[in-house]
C-alpha cells in the first residue's frame, strides 16, 4: 500500500502544537510533528472489504433480499440445532416471543426484547452460523431475518426483507431503551 | 501435571549436567549422582542447603505448591473464566489468570498479519500494523478490567449463594499493566471529524465482536493496548491489539481490535442491545451503561476458607472504582452496625485496584464482615437492598452490593449476604 507522507507535509508548516495526545519529549529538543505519518493509506476497496455493519437507519445493508419461505428452509438447515425447531428451544440463545410478556422482559428475545430490526443483520452476518461464521450470503441473511420476525409475529408471512424493508420494521420494545443516568456522587441508581 | 513435565525436561537436563559434573569431577561416588537426581525429583530434599539447585530456565514455572487456577465454566465457544482473587498478592493479575470472557472463542491471531483500520467520518483512512502502531508514541497504565456481569451471581434473593468463593462470584476482574498508545494520537493521525461522536470497534474473533463507543471517552483515556504485565497481550486479552476503555465495563474494550470506524452515531450492536443493557424496574431498559460504579469485596477470609483459631487475622480484600480513585474502604465486623476504616495500599491509582487490609481481633463469635468503598465522587458502595429499591430485581449486570462474609463460631466462612435479607 501506499505509504503515506503527512509528517513532511506538517513540518513544513513549521512549529506546529504537538498532537494533543502525542505528549512525548524528543531527545534533542525537536517540537513532535503534528502527524508521524506512520501507516498507510487504506484503499476505498480496503475499506469496503471490512466495513460491513449495519447502521440502525440501514446505512451498510447490502443488496439483495430474501423472504420467510426461503427463510425457514435456511433456518432449518442451518440454526435449528442451536435455537431448536420454533426458536424457542434452545439450547442456546431462545429467540423467539409471540405474546406480549406481563412484566417486560422476561428474556432477551428477538421480538420481546430486541430494539432494531437491523442488529439482526449485523449480528447474523458476522457471527452466524456459530461454527462456520460470516458464510451467508446476502440474500441468505435476509430470508433468514425475514423468517425469524415471523416466528416473532413482526412480519406477515409474504415479507420479504431488504435494504428498504428491514430498517423499516418498527420493533415494539425500541422506546423503552435509554440512556445510562448514573453519574456517581452520592445518588444510587 | 506440572511434576510430569518437569521431571520430562530435567532428563535431557540431568544428562547434560551430570555429564558435566562427571568431567569436573564432582560424581565421586553413587551418591553424589543420586544427589544430583534428587534435585530434579518430584519429592524436594529434606534439607535444600544440603543439594544443589536447579539451573536457570528460558520460562519459569511457579512453585508446585501454588496451583492458583482460573475456574472455567462449560466447553463453550461462548463462555467465560474467572480469576482466583482469593489466591493472588497485591493488585496485579498475572497475565496467565486474567479472567477470560469470549463470545466466539479465542481467535488464533498472528501479529505479522494483524492490522487496524480505522476509517469513517476521518480525513485520511488508514491501515496500521503492529509495527507501526508500536513506533507511536506509548504510555503505560495500570488498569482493571471487569465484565459487567461480574458479581451478578448474588443478586437474586430467591438464588442467594452461600458456598461460593471471591473467584467464584468477582473474579471477572483483573488488573494489569497495559501499554499501548492513546487512541486519540491515532485519531488525530487520521484527521477524525470534529463532528463525529462515536467509534465502532470491531473484533477480528469468530463473533466479530463490535461495541460502539461515544468519542469523548476515546479522546479521554482509551488505549491501543499491545501490551500487558511486562509482555505481549496475552492472546486470551486480545492479542496483538485490543481497545481498552479504562473503568468501563469490560465487553466495552474491544479484543482482538482491527476496525475502528468513526461515526455519528451508534451501530446498536448485539452486545449493546440484546446484551449488556439492564432492563430496571418500570418497563425501561438501561443502555450503554458503561461505567463500573464503585466496588470491594473481601478476600480473605472468604469461602472455603476455615479460621483456625481465635485472636489477630489480617482482613484483605480489594476495592476499585471505574471513575476515577478509591478514596476510602469501611469494614465492618458485626453485620454493618459499625464500621471502621480500613487501611489502603499505596499507590492508590484511578480505574485500578486497591488492596485493603484491616487487623481484626476474632473473639470466636459468629461474625458478619462487610467492605464498603467510597471513591471520589462521593459514591458509597450501596447495599443490595438499595440496588433492588433503585434499580429492581430484573437485571444482574453492574451489581456492586456491598459483599458479606459470615464467620461461623466454627471459624468456617461462607457468603453471608443472605444472613442480612
């Protein structure tokens, strides 16, 4: 890759403040340059490569799309072991709640718990299936998205999820969400 | 297991060494050879100044007798081990027992080909090898880490634990000598937007593991470590790169770093939305809930430990507080009707643990002890009562209750917290 020369650059603007992090003395008495330059620059194609998470908003979904039916084929195939034949099973993660729970939440599903449609992709994506992760292809993560907001009562059963449907999907519990207001100081929270 | 193999090494040792010994003429008799076999033994010698020693080593090993072991839960890929606090000296974790928490494994990582990328709202996207992170300029801190699931096992009034040890219920906390450079000197190398708030940190483990993190806790004291307690990170730390986000839970500090991108706005990722949010009572849920509110725990006497006799024993324990110095400890020996100040180990540093000690005359009655930390913000170590009055009883994560032990008249030690709700 290209090496990038920004020190040269910075030093040509003369006594530039040191980095605001960059707070280590130099042996002859030399100001640190503003940037060292050491790294290289990355590539938009680099950057593509890697940069595949999903924004709440959908920013990062990719093309494609796949529906409930091709979904629950997927799912059979390759998630039924671990999340059992409803989603519900386990025994790893349950994920998978039709009713409404009397006192919220009673477990972290998907549907009871999950406050954006989109974390499903980002997560499915990289991390899924267990043993063979980041093998799914596109089309084969939305179907399989598209089948587990059904089992969870979020979508009809001719939803087909996309980059324009996914981020769509209003998930019931997203407002009860907020932010951390401990502060420490003398008040228990 | 440690006796097979060393007795495996010192052959090749022995030969070498008597064969030596026979050219210097120090193997006179049958008996000066058994000598020398004897050092290698798995029984020691009666008296050690009557045999000679072992050579030096490449990597030593510890004592036989100090088995200090993490405590591992099932074979899973998502799992967690926990450090023997009840075992371990002053504040450092030895590296090879720093608590473990993986969500898809340990990754097998080598740093030749490790990179970061760090990319986004940034002036300059770049790539960075270990070798160029390692030319920038670094510091060193000491820090705790801990998991913010740490101590969850005693919230539960229904589950109230008795037989469990300090590794058992806190030793998802350890702390280290991490080095590494800030992650602000990187972002000013990229030029990162004014504008942006927040990072995504990305893993390179199975999980791809990725937390969002709000930029003003980046620019504050957030670290590119690479290194830990005088080596390389361990690879269960996140070798060769990890972030480290000093007093904040530890699922936070991303392992395994290679992706830093420079955002708006959160990613809401698995692991701070399905996970690692604590939902209170009320029907709301709390996210990114970062910090790790002030807490101690004694470690001696704990369970399983047995208090032989009556008279002076050394109260010890550790206290830590992720925003900013521990300022004072209290302990207390009758169930919280009194407390007394306990003695803090120098050096008390911010976002790191202190050791605590209290010299308490046992009288053989049945005792309930109590620490209590007080950092600087004022925040004093609330009861478990008054978590579940602020927070409820429907989350487990950030439990900083004051921890109870309970001496029986018999000297046995056991949680005792039950004893008190």
């Amino acid at each position: 890759m290209r090496r990038v020369a920004l020190a040269t650059m910075v030093l040509a603007v003369g006594c530039a403040p040191a980095g605001s992090s960059s707070a280590a003395g130099s042996s002859d008495g030399a100001e640190p340059p503003e940037l060292f330059g050491f790294g290289s620059a990355a590539s938009a194609e680099r950057v593509a490569m890697w940069d595949i998470d999903v924004k709440p908003d959908g920013e990062g979904l990719p093309p494609g799309s796949g529906t409930v039916a091709e979904g629950e084929q997927i799912y059979l195939m390759q998630c039924i072991a671990c999340h059992g034949p409803t989603g519900t099973e386990g025994p790893n993660d349950v994920l998978v709640t039709r009713e409404p729970w009397e006192e919220w939440p009673a477990g972290r599903t998907v549907g009871g718990y999950w406050p954006y449609a989109t974390t499903l992709y980002d997560y499915i994506v990289k991390a899924m299936p267990q043993l063979t992760p980041g093998t799914m292809t596109a089309d084969e993560t939305y179907a399989v998205i598209a089948y587990i907001l059904y089992l969870n009562d979020l979508v009809p059963e001719d939803a087909v999820m996309n980059a324009e449907t996914l981020p769509a999907i209003e998930m019931p519990y997203r407002d009860r969400f907020v932010p951390d207001d401990r502060t420490g100081g003398s008040v228990i929270r | 297991m440690a006796s097979n193999s060393r007795s495996s090494i010192s052959r090749r040792t022995w030969i070498a060494a008597t064969s030596g010994a026979v050219a210097a003429g120090l193997i006179k008799t049958k008996a000066d050879a058994v000598k020398l076999v004897a050092q290698e033994a798995p029984t020691p010698p009666d008296d050690p100044t009557k045999v000679p020693g072992r050579f030096t080593s490449e990597v030593g090993v510890r004592a036989p007798e100090e088995r200090p072991r993490r405590l591992t839960r099932s074979q899973t890929l998502s799992s967690s081990s926990r450090t023997p606090l009840q075992e371990l000296q002053g504040t450092i974790t030895p590296a090879d027992l720093h608590f473990e928490r993986h969500h898809a494994g340990i990754p097998d990582i080598r740093a030749g080909r490790h990179e970061l990328l760090v990319h986004g709202m940034v002036e300059r996207p770049m790539v960075f090898s270990m070798a160029d992170l390692k030319r920038y300029p670094s510091v060193a801190r000491t820090y705790f880490l801990e998991c913010s699931g740490n101590g969850g096992g005693a919230y539960n009034r229904e589950r109230m634990p008795v037989e469990i040890t300090p590794q058992a219920l806190d030793g998802l906390l350890s702390t280290s000598e991490w080095v590494g450079v800030p992650v602000s000197t990187i972002l000013n190398e990229v030029g990162a937007d004014p504008a942006a708030t927040w990072i995504l940190a990305e893993g390179a483990d199975a999980a791809v593991m990725s937390r969002s993190v709000p930029m003003e806790k980046i620019m504050d004291d957030s670290l590119l470590a690479y290194g830990q307690n005088g080596e390389a990170i361990r690879p269960e730390q996140g070798y060769p790169l990890r972030l480290l986000l000093p007093g904040w839970e530890g699922n936070a500090s991303v392992k395994w770093l290679r992706r830093i991108e420079v955002t708006d706005r959160p990613t809401m990722t698995r692991d701070e939305t399905s996970r690692y949010t604590d939902p209170l009572k009320g029907g709301l849920s709390r996210q990114f809930s970062f910090f790790m509110d002030a807490k101690s725990t004694i470690t001696f006497p704990a369970y399983p430990y047995t208090l032989p006799d009556t008279g002076w024993w050394e109260i010890q324990g550790l206290a830590w507080t992720g925003r900013g110095r521990i300022t004072r400890v209290d302990i207390s020996t009758d169930g919280g009707r009194s407390w007394t100040e306990a003695e803090l180990q120098e050096p008390i540093l911010p976002k790191s643990t202190v050791r605590f000690r209290h010299l308490w005359n046992w009288d053989g009655s049945e005792s309930l002890l109590i620490s209590r930390a007080v950092d600087e913000t004022g925040y004093v170590q609330p009861t478990v009562q008054q978590l579940w009055e602020a927070r409820g009883e429907r989350t487990a994560y950030h439990n900083n209750q004051q921890r109870v032990w309970k001496v029986g008249a018999d000297g046995a030690v056991t949680f005792g917290l039950g004893d008190l709700v």
